[in-house]
C-alpha cells in the first residue's frame, strides 16, 4: 500500500496549473513522499506522530512550488484516515483539522496563481470522515459481539441456576414424600405391633393402612425421580399431575389412619389457584402435619384455609403441650421448617412458626393466589 500511496505521489508531483512553472526537479517531492509512506507504515500502532511526518513532508512539498493534487496528497489522505479511524474525535479534530489547515495556509501563501483552495479542503476531509465513519462502525460491531457474549454467558448462568433450583425441587420434594409417608409408616408399624396380641382385627386394617401409604409413596417417588429421566427412557414411570389441594382429604385420611384427627376449616370464598402455589400449599400442608405426627403429643390438629382476594392463607395448629425438645426432633423439625419456608418464598409468600403461647404449635403461610414473577424475567 505505501508503495501504490508513492507512485501515486510521484506522477502527481509532475502535473502543473496553466500559469505556474514546473519545479526544475522532481526528486525532492518523491523524497518527501517517500518519507511520508515509509511514516504511514506506523500510523497504525502512532496514528498522531505519522500524521505529524507526513504533514510536515506535505507542507514542504507545497513550499516547494508543487501543485496540490489528489494523487500528491494521496500520502496525507490516507495518514488522516489512519488517525480519524484509530482515534477519538476530539484527537481527530485537533490534529486533522490543524494538519488541514496548515496545508491551506501554505497553499494559499505560497501559491502565484488564482488557485482554489476548496479542492484540497474537500480531498482532506474526505478520509476523516471516512475514518470516523470506519471507526463508528467497528465500536458497533464490538459493542454487538460483546452484547452476544454476555447474552451466552447469561445463558449459561440461567441454565446452571435452573439447572440448581430443579435439584433443589426435587430434593424438597423428596425430601417431602420420604419424610411424611415414613413417618406414617413407622406408626401404624408401631400401632400394629402394639395392638397385635390382643386386637388382631384392629391389626389386620392398620396393616392393610400401612400397605396403602407404603404404595403411595412408592407411587410418588416413582414419579419424583422420573423427572431425572430421559423422556425416551422406555423404563422411566409416566408422569403423573403435580399433587394440590385437591388431594388434601387423601392427606387427612393416611394422618386418620395413625390416629390423628385433622379437622378443616374454610373462609372466604375458594379461588383457584396456580400450578405452582397448588403444589406448595400441598408440601407445606403434608410436612405440617408430618411434623404434627412424629412430634406432638397429641392427636388432633386444626387446618384453615382462609382465601381472599389475591391470597391463601394456611394455618395448620395443634393442641396440646409443646413435643419435649430432643436434639433429633429440633434438628428434623428444623430441616421441615427451612424447606415450607423456602417453598413458600419460591412462589413470593412467606410462612411463619412457632409455639403457642397457651401451648402447641402453629404454621401460618400466606400465598399469592399466582406465583410472583421476578423483574428481570417480566422484562424482555
């Protein structure tokens, strides 16, 4: 390219305006042209201080009685196309505009005839404007593959995060299922061997009880861990609807069967409710009256449901003394607790438990009737 930008230099160095003399020798322009090629070999990496040479060999060149062609200031052209595009614009316009006007200065001093001068000042504006126009288009360029790489690095980040709140789930949900149908399990196993040697017909039906909530379970594992399968999987259990409220006297009956009467009180008027706050009311009511099953010492608890306009509120109460505090039922208890709460702020509500003042236990949640959407995912 300096080669072409110095041939072009020296047959311009050669063309005179009708009422100027020709210069004796044409060697001191194509001198100067060659500097200033051999300076745009590092406009690149010091677009300022090449400018600088080839203005100066420009001005000199002009000094010299030359005629200021495009071809001779080809060399320029293309050094203020290097800075305009490799430099911010106030640079570009305190060096190209300076570089500009000091070549019209000359041009006009030095200059015998009528010369226009517009030529030279359109010629040399050109390539800054080119160059800023190169140099804009390059910065939307990076700013849109910067903009594809952080929109893939967010999408590898959402998917790690769903990919751990899915985990997170299914551990709650298993952690659910095991946690209520072994509790139930262990005692109507405990029933049948007490009651065995005198009441055989009470240990029959409290056995047969305990096959029931033994194939419940093992029905909703089966469908928890089938979420872990690949849908093709011929060996993966068909998915079964996700458990609510609808499967609430279900619930009271296995508690029934262990000897805990559940009664259910409903205020206000029942609205549906979402997939997701269905599901969550559903865990937070089963691991409460787990909870009620392996750790309070009596045998009835109080279930209310009260709904209004945009919310549910659950309030699950037992009678009676609070349980003995032993480090194993603290520790199980407390695990209970942090997953209804963590349920319960998955969907925006928010749980509450604790003993009662006149004895017993309660938990309260309040859910939306639709699950709160996060802000950054209501925005496109």
């Amino acid at each position: 390219m300096s080669l072409a930008l110095w041939t072009c230099a020296a047959v311009g160095d050669s063309f005179t305006t009708r009422d100027a003399a020709s210069p004796a020798e044409e060697w001191p322009a194509e001198a100067l042209a060659a500097v200033s090629c051999l300076a745009l070999l590092a406009a690149r990496r010091h677009p300022r201080a090449a400018l600088v040479v080839i203005a100066v060999a420009t001005v000199t060149t002009t000094a010299l009685d030359y005629v200021l062609t495009p071809l001779l200031l080809a060399p320029l052209m293309a050094g203020l196309y290097r800075l305009s595009a490799g430099t911010d614009d106030k640079t570009t316009h305190t060096y190209g505009f300076t570089t500009v006007a000091a070549v019209v200065a000359t041009v006009v001093i030095n200059d015998h005839s009528d010369f226009d001068v517009g030529g030279p000042i359109l010629w040399l504006l050109l390539p800054l404007a080119l160059g800023r126009g190169a140099r804009l288009r390059n910065a939307y360029l990076e700013a849109v593959q910067a903009r594809a790489e952080h929109a893939e690095q967010t999408r590898e980040e959402e998917a790690r995060l769903r990919v751990a709140e899915e985990r997170l789930r299914i551990a709650r949900d298993l952690h659910d299922v095991v946690a209520h149908h072994l509790a139930l399990a262990k005692v109507q196993a405990g029933a049948a061997e007490h009651f065995m040697p005198t009441r055989p017909e009470k240990t029959r039906k409290i056995l047969a009880d305990l096959t029931g909530t033994t194939t419940s379970a093992l029905r909703e594992l089966k469908s928890a861990v089938g979420l872990l399968r690949e849908a093709s999987d011929s060996d993966a259990a068909p998915l079964e609807p996700a458990p609510g409220l609808d499967r609430l006297p279900e619930l009271i009956t296995a508690c029934e069967a262990v000897g805990i009467t559940v009664t259910v009180t409903t205020r206000g008027e029942p609205r549906p409710l979402s997939p997701g706050v269905d599901l969550t009311a559903f865990r937070i009511l089963q691991e409460a009256l787990t909870n009620v099953t392996k750790h309070a010492p009596t045998e009835i608890a109080h279930i209310q449901l009260a709904y209004s306009t945009d919310r549910l509120v659950i309030t699950v109460a037992n009678d009676g003394t609070t349980a003995p505090v032993t480090p194993g039922s603290t520790r199980g208890r407390s695990f209970g607790l942090m997953g209804m709460r963590e349920r319960a702020h998955s969907v925006g509500g928010e749980l509450q438990a604790g003993p009662q003042p006149e004895g017993g236990f309660t938990v309260t949640t309040a859910l939306p009737l639709y699950p709160h959407v996060p802000e950054q995912e209501r925005t496109p």
